[in-house]
C-alpha cells in the first residue's frame, strides 16, 4: 500500500485517479482548493479531503508529507496558461522535494506531442491561437520541469485529444514516448489506470509519456 497525494482531485481526472488508487488498496489524499464542494470524495475511509493550492510550494509540502507519489491534475482557465502550468511545476517540484515525495505524475496535453519527427500538433500554421497558447503552458511546464527538477522522479502522462467520460473502460491502454499513439480516445478510467501503474511500478521518467486506446 502506497500513500498518493492527488491535487485537482475533484476534477473528472482527478475523481479517476482517486478511485483507481483506492480500487488498488492504496490510500489517498485528495486536495482541492474548496473542500466543502467535493465532501463525496471522503465517502471512503482510505481518502481524506484536504484543502491545498499546488502553486503554493508551502501548501504542497504540507499536503504531501509522509506520501510516497504525487499526482497533479489541476488546471486553471481563469489564469493565463504558461504562468499557471509554471507555477504549478515550481512549487511541486519545491514542496515535493521538502516534503520526501520521490515521484511525481503530471498531466500533459496531446497537442504538444510530436505528429511527425520534429513537428508537434500545435505546430501547424492552422492550429488556432487560444489553443496554441493553453498548449504552450504544459511546454513551458515540461521544459521547466527537464530544468529544475533533478531530485525527483517525474512523468508527464499525456492523455489523447478525445479524453472522453463515456469512452469505454477497458482497464488497458497503449503508450509512446514524446508521440501520438493509438485510436486517440481514452477514458478517464484508463487514463487513471496508466497513472496508477506508473506510480506502482515507474516504467517512464522525465519525459512526455503519451497514452491512448
């Protein structure tokens, strides 16, 4: 049994995670800004609710003392993508490191990943502005994190452009380095079956881990 802390744990991501890490025996703490709105999330004993800011490197250590793996789901559309997604890394990468927690999962976006050798989705002239530049928030993020984050052992898992609620659960997925890989559709379920293995059983470290059906 592991302890995982999940921040953005009452997001769809987030709520997957939660349940596959408690399908697994593991127990969890999940971290959301309002507690008082996810109180279903506590409604197993192997879960505590907590309430915590991931771009607050004081609040990341405090909620992932004593934790073996950290998963980040969050996300902001309320703050402009590259300052959020950087802020976020930081501070993990910060409070992670005081805290002991050895490795940390982060999710990525499909449209960073490469489509041919060297050219990635958002590349295209085509591809529009506002989703080009949400997109450079998780680059910035990556690259940050290849920087800054010597001492701990990271992941960005990079779900499908279809990250779909009523995609089936299959409990299996399929995985590439840095590419886009598979039928480009996964559930949230699955998605969360990849992040608990990669926390059991590290396979990937320190690069853009693309998974899909």
């Amino acid at each position: 049994m592991s302890k995982i802390v999940i921040f953005g744990a009452g997001g769809r991501v987030g709520r997957a995670a939660v349940a596959e890490a408690v399908r697994r025996g593991h127990r969890v703490t999940a971290v959301v800004r309002d507690p008082a709105k996810y109180a279903d999330l506590g409604a197993s004993d192997a879960v505590t609710v907590v309430r915590g800011d991931v771009t607050d490197a004081d609040a990341v250590a405090e909620a992932a003392e004593g934790h073996d793996a950290a998963i980040n789901a969050t996300v902001r559309l309320d703050l402009p993508s590259e300052e959020y997604f950087t802020s976020a890394a930081r501070a993990l990468v910060d409070g992670l490191g005081r805290a002991g927690v050895g490795r940390l999962l982060v999710l990525g976006i499909a449209t960073t990943l490469e489509v041919s050798p060297g050219v990635r989705a958002m590349d295209d002239p085509q591809f529009p502005e506002e989703y080009r530049s949400f997109s450079q928030g998780h680059v910035a993020e990556f690259e940050l994190l290849r920087a800054e984050a010597t001492g701990l052992d990271w992941l960005m898992v990079v779900p499908p452009m279809d990250l779909n609620a009523e995609a089936e659960a299959t409990g299996s997925y399929r995985g590439a380095v840095g590419t886009v890989v598979g039928q480009g559709r996964i559930s949230h379920a699955d998605l969360a079956v990849a992040l608990l293995d990669e926390i059991e059983e590290p396979r990937h470290h320190g690069v853009q881990w693309a998974v899909s059906h």
